[in-house]
C-alpha cells in the first residue's frame, strides 16, 4: 500500500479502506476490509469473506508489528462468525497487521498472506490539501476496481447497500397542559425536530409539493392567509417556527455542466421567512448545502442541519481535474455555489464509505449578521440523535458473507459471497455541540445495527444503545441477538445486556431516566424492563410477552407506557401448511410498569385488520398529543381482511383516543370516513397526513384542504380547501 508524507509527519492519505482481493479459485476470492485508522483505546476492525482458523491467533498466525516491523503485544480477538478480527491496547502510532496464509480456514491456491497498514491516533486530522482528497478517493476507486476482477473476468458492478433511517429521557413537553397549541412530537425535551407541518398558535403552516402553505386559523372560519412558491426544482420537506421566523428545509436539484457531461447537484436548503406578516412572507435569507438530509435539530437559538453527500468520485479513472469537496451556498455571501475551504474537511477514523456528512450550525439569534458554521467529515451517516450536550450520528458496516458451497464455481455464487449482505457492527460517532461550536468528541464500534433514533440516549453523560445483532432470516444456528451497551462521556464502554431475545429483532426503544425499555419480536411481542440506574450493572427485571408488537412506544407518565404497533395471528399456510404470523389491525396498548418486575398490558384496542396501516407506526412525528384533556391521536387507513389473502377498504382519516392510568383507553374522536360504494383504495389527496390543536380546536391537515373541530366533541367548524 502506497503511503504519502508531507512535512511535519502528518499521514497525508488517510485510506479510508483497506481492500486486499486475491482472484478466486473455483468462482472464489478473499476480500479484507478495514479502514486505516482508528482512535486511541477503540478496537480496530477487519472483516474477511473468507473465516479465519480458531486457532490462528493463538498459534500467532496473525500478529502485529509497529513502524520499526519489531512485533507488539495486541489484544487480538476472533469474533463468533471466524470473519472478523478485532485489534485492541496499541497505542498511538503506525501499525501493521500480518495474517499468514495459514490463517484462513479454507485455502484455495489463490490464497496469499495479508498485510495491512493502520494508524491508531489521538486526535482526528484535518485535511490539508486537495491532494489528499484526491489520494483518497484513488484508493476507494482501485478498491472498486478490484473487487470487480474474477479468474473469469470483469463481474458484475455489486451496488452498496444502504440504509437510512430517520429515525429520549421523555417525550417533548410542548403539548402540555400549559400549552396553548400543538408542537411537534420531539424525541428529546425542548431539542425541536422538523416536520411537514407546524403551527404558531396562529397560523398552520404545510407542506404542499413545492408550496408551503399558511391557513389563517385566527377565525372559526379558515382561510388560506397566503403561499410560498419554490421553483420546479425545489421541494420543502421539513418546517420549523422560530419566533417569526419560518424555516424551511428544502431538497433542491441543481443541474451542472461541466467538460462534456452533465451532472446535478442535490442540495439541502434552508430558507427563513418572516412571517410577523403571513399574509405577506419575506425571504431573509437562504442558506444550502451539499447533500441530502439526514437530520434537522433545534436547540435554544441554534439550528443544526446534517446532510449526506457522495461525490462524483468515479470520475477520477477518466480525469484528474474532479471537484470532490461538498457545495455550500449562503445567499449573504453570494449567488454562486461553492465548495467548502479544504481546512473545514476532517476523515473520521474507522471510515470506510466514499460520502460525507456535512454539518451547519446556524445563530437564530442574530441571524441576519452571523456568519455560518459548516464543516464536513468524510465518513457516511445514517441515524441521528441529538441531546442538549452533544449530537450522536451512525454508520452501518456490512460484511461480506459467503453463502455458497465452498466448492461452487457458479458466478452468481461467486458474487454472492461479496455482497454486503448484512449489518455487522455499527460506528458511532459523537460531537460536542455548544451554541455553533460542533466538535468532533469521540467514536466506538458497537455490536449489530440499531433501529432508529430512539435506540440512543443519553442521561447523566451516559450513552445508551440498543441493537440487533445478526439477520433474523438467517440461519437458524446463528439467530439474533439483542444488546444494550453504556458508553461514558469518551464512548468508552461501562456496561452492558447481551443475549436478549434469541432469534427475535428491536421493534421499538424507548429511555426514560434510568429505565430502558424494549420490544423484540418475532411471534410474540415481548416488552423488556432494563434498569440502567448503575450504568456498570444494567440488568433486566422484568418481561411481558403478549400477541402483537409495538413500533412505537410513548411516555404516559413514570408508570405507564403507550404502544401502538400491530396486534398479530397465527396461520397455517394453505399450500405448504406451514405455522406462521401475520399482522392484523393497528393496535393501541397502555403499559403499567409500576411495579418493573411485573410489566402488564392494562388495556388496548385494535384499529382495523389486516392491511390497516398508518404513518404514526415508523413516524412518530405524526403522533398527535394534547396532554391538558390526555388526548393521543394519529391518521389511519383502515382495511379488513377478506378472505385468507384479499383486503378490503374501509376508510381514512384519523382518530383520537382519551388515554389515562385511571380509565384506560377511550375513543374520543373517529374521524374516520367510511368508503364509499365502489371505492377500493383510499384517497391520496385527501388522507390526513396531521393533527394539531390551537386553543380547544382541533385540525386535521391533508393535501387537499384544512378542516377544524370543536376538541370537546369532535364536530366539524369548518374548512378550507389548500390544493
């Protein structure tokens, strides 16, 4: 592996991948993958498609040396599957780790000794030059090059697979019983997120494809106040309200041409509007940047935007002259796009993917003066959680498994046996936000992928996480694992619970304080109470297992939780009479957890049957809550079953239940249309995609019009049509 140094001993190539592909023999080839670096006191880690001997590190097959080629005493650590090695207790230096040919299970003639070259550091380095950006986007190039080379020829192109998810000590407060209209459901106390509506308790705001816009609910009688118009290109996907300000988040498509051939680039806008007038909105200003959004945050007066971007880095095998750092936009700086200073560029050690995360931190406070703050980390994300303190983001890594014979000389085979097919571990990393201070804070590798948001926490300095370990259509002698890990202030590990729920997966998380609470599932939905109050002693104290499974779980007070998720039945395939379950109706649950030993399920209703369906299941976002009359509420498409297969459709629009620890579950609004004669599917234009409240009215929001109740009986007032 070719290295480059500049003056002052910096590493200027940090490789962010480490590929090493021997030719397969028999449809077979040996990949290795790691990154090049790592952070003092976290395991470096090497995933291999072919397994490794048991007793290879014992038999001191694999070792490492330091920069002099002198060998070092590691921690080396054979994971469970015998494709994962994991190298621990080096200190800060240049290291290489030797695996001998005799290390690997199953050799074919092809199969050689492995080195590879890794730093452990202290600190994360900056990028210094553009060459170093180019050096490392050469090597995950000839990476790619590679990995397409077969003792046959050229394979396949094998795409990445990539997963995004957007997805708390309690729920948001802002609808409580002080509250005088709705706010969104934000995962973390006063940390606001954005969605496709929001209100000031004057005026709603919405989103409609590229418009947003303003109904007047200041009267009984609604009336559009006015509308923003983005260009075609350009369509609003988050809002938030600041003061008077309204901002929206904008995916917005910018065509470019450059040497031949043309290419676009995906941006992410932030446009603020003063809306002291709704009637008459005023651009302030515009802010973009690179990439499409991961996340939107608020805090206090700082609003924080991170965004995904993969540059065209492929077209460095045709020229050299390619433009790799990510495009920021400020409309107080300029009209032009430009890409961000080199010196704003950081590579996040344990980085193996070719994108960036790009992250702006923007004053609200004094907003039309204050200069930006973006900077970029070469090193994908996926889920995001934000605390007052800090703003975790991950990154999945997928291994490359074999799942053929190992005497198959099939090429589907072959390219199978490469594909990252499944999760192995996942890297968090952490920033230390203040004000528009981000700052890179540490990183750890954790067992497993995570489900959304709300598997992450934080509480007293401590980060919780909670993961599925393994593929639950696996095979049936590796099934999955559940694990919760407590990580200190520096991700460094103080305590855990392994082994939960064999062979199920997390269905939804929840923290609250120094309790964590999970459901797993695969035949029956077991809720899990974890006691974290000695994060170096987690331990579980008690288990519900009832029919069904929750996607989301809400805090109703200290002692109660609600569920809502799908209740579920057992069948019997007609063709191979083979026992399975399937899901039916949305079902609602009210959790007594006051006694942790003994979790029970005090009360639920179910929604429908089979093919019910609502947003609120994988959006918590679309959660409506009004805790001065305990009212919980969400849009819904309601279905039944027909027959053993077919469905038939009911009706749309949403309900609101009356929810207490005293009185259960009590249906307080349907809003529900029934189908008409003849109708079989629902409606676009006119499902209810939210609800919210001003005063004692209720609204509901679609594409098609705004229309508002009396919140005690649930009577229509009136209605406006937005589209």
């Amino acid at each position: 592996m070719k290295r480059r140094i500049f003056a002052g001993g910096i590493l200027v190539v940090t490789i962010a991948i480490i590929s090493s592909v021997v030719f397969f023999f028999f449809g077979q080839k040996l990949e290795v993958m790691s990154a090049s670096t790592v952070m003092v006191k976290q395991p470096y880690h090497v995933h291999f498609s072919k397994a490794v001997a048991e007793n290879s590190i014992k038999d001191r097959a694999i070792f490492v040396t330091n920069s002099d080629g002198d060998r070092v005493n590691a921690t080396i650590t054979l994971q469970e599957n015998q494709q994962s090695l994991t190298v621990e207790d080096l200190k800060p230096g240049q290291y290489v780790l030797h695996i001998e040919e005799k290390a690997f299970e199953k050799k074919s003639l092809n199969t050689k000794k492995q080195v590879i070259e890794f730093k452990v550091i202290e600190e994360i380095e900056k990028i210094s030059s553009v060459q170093d950006l180019q050096d490392y986007f050469h090597t995950i190039l000839n990476r790619e090059s590679k990995n397409q080379d077969l003792s046959t020829g050229a394979t396949e192109e094998i795409e990445e697979v990539a997963t995004f998810n957007e997805a708390s000590d309690k729920a948001s407060s802002g609808a409580g019983a002080g509250s005088t209209h709705s706010t969104t459901n934000n995962q973390v106390d006063d940390i606001e997120e954005g969605d496709i509506v929001a209100t000031d308790g004057k005026f709603i705001y919405s989103i409609l494809d590229n418009q947003v816009v303003i109904t007047d609910a200041t009267k009984p009688n609604l009336k559009i106040a006015s509308k923003i118009t983005l260009d075609s290109n350009s369509y609003p996907t988050q809002l938030m309200v600041h003061n008077d300000i309204l901002i929206v988040i904008t995916d917005q498509y910018i065509e470019t041409k450059k040497d031949g051939y043309v290419s676009g680039i995906s941006m992410t806008k932030a446009s603020f509007y003063n809306v002291k007038d709704a009637a008459k909105p005023k651009l302030i200003r515009e802010i973009g940047q690179d990439g499409y959004v991961n996340g939107v945050r608020k805090y206090d007066n700082t609003l924080y935007i991170v965004t995904n971007k993969t540059p065209d880095y492929w077209l460095l095998a045709e020229q050299s002259d390619v433009e790799l750092r990510p495009y920021i936009y400020d409309s107080a700086e300029g009209e032009e796009l430009e890409p961000m200073e080199i010196e704003k560029l950081t590579i996040l050690p344990g980085s193996s993917e070719p994108n960036y995360t790009v992250i702006t931190a923007i004053d609200l406070a004094n907003f039309e003066n204050e200069k930006i703050e973006t900077k970029g980390f070469l090193g994908g994300s996926s889920a995001l959680y934000m605390s007052k303190e800090a703003l975790y983001l991950t990154a999945v890594n997928y291994l490359p498994i074999t799942t053929f014979e190992e005497n198959s000389s099939s090429k589907i085979a072959s390219d199978m046996a490469i594909m990252p097919a499944l999760a192995s571990d996942t890297e968090i990393y952490k920033f230390s936000i203040d004000g528009t201070d981000v700052e890179f804070k540490a990183t750890t590798s954790i067992k497993g992928s995570i489900l959304n948001q709300f598997s992450m926490d934080e509480h007293d300095g401590y980060f919780r996480v909670a993961t599925t370990e393994g593929n639950i259509f696996g095979d049936a002698d590796e099934p999955t694992k559940n694990h919760l890990f407590i990580y200190n202030e520096n991700l460094e590990k103080v305590g855990e619970v392994t082994d939960l729920a064999k062979g199920e997966k997390i269905y939804s998380a929840r923290f609250m304080g120094d309790k964590a609470y999970i459901v797993t599932f695969k035949q029956v939905d077991p809720l899990f109470v974890i006691d974290l109050q000695n994060p170096k002693k987690p331990e579980v104290l008690g288990e519900l297992k009832i029919p069904g499974f929750s996607n989301y779980l809400h805090p109703l007070d200290e002692n109660h939780l609600i569920g809502i998720g799908y209740d579920t039945e057992n069948r019997v395939d007609g063709v191979s009479k083979e026992p399975f379950t399937t899901t039916t109706g949305i079902k609602v649950s009210l959790f007594d957890i006051t006694d942790y030993a003994n979790p029970k399920e005090q009360d639920s209703v179910v929604i429908g049957g089979r093919g019910t369906h609502s947003e609120v299941e994988y959006n918590h976002k679309a959660l409506f809550r009004n805790e001065k009359n305990n009212y919980y509420g969400f849009p819904v498409i309601v279905y039944e079953g027909k027959g053993e297969y077919d469905v038939e459709y009911k009706g749309s629009g949403a309900v609101v239940y009356e929810i207490t620890a005293e009185n259960g579950i009590k249906l307080k609004g349907d809003l529900v249309k029934p189908a008409e004669d003849g109708e079989e599917y629902e409606d676009w234009e006119s499902l209810v995609s939210r609800l919210m409240y001003i005063n004692d009215t209720l609204y509901t929001v679609s594409r098609e019009e705004v229309k508002s109740y009396n919140l005690d009986t649930f009577k229509e007032i009136s209605s406006v049509k937005i589209n």
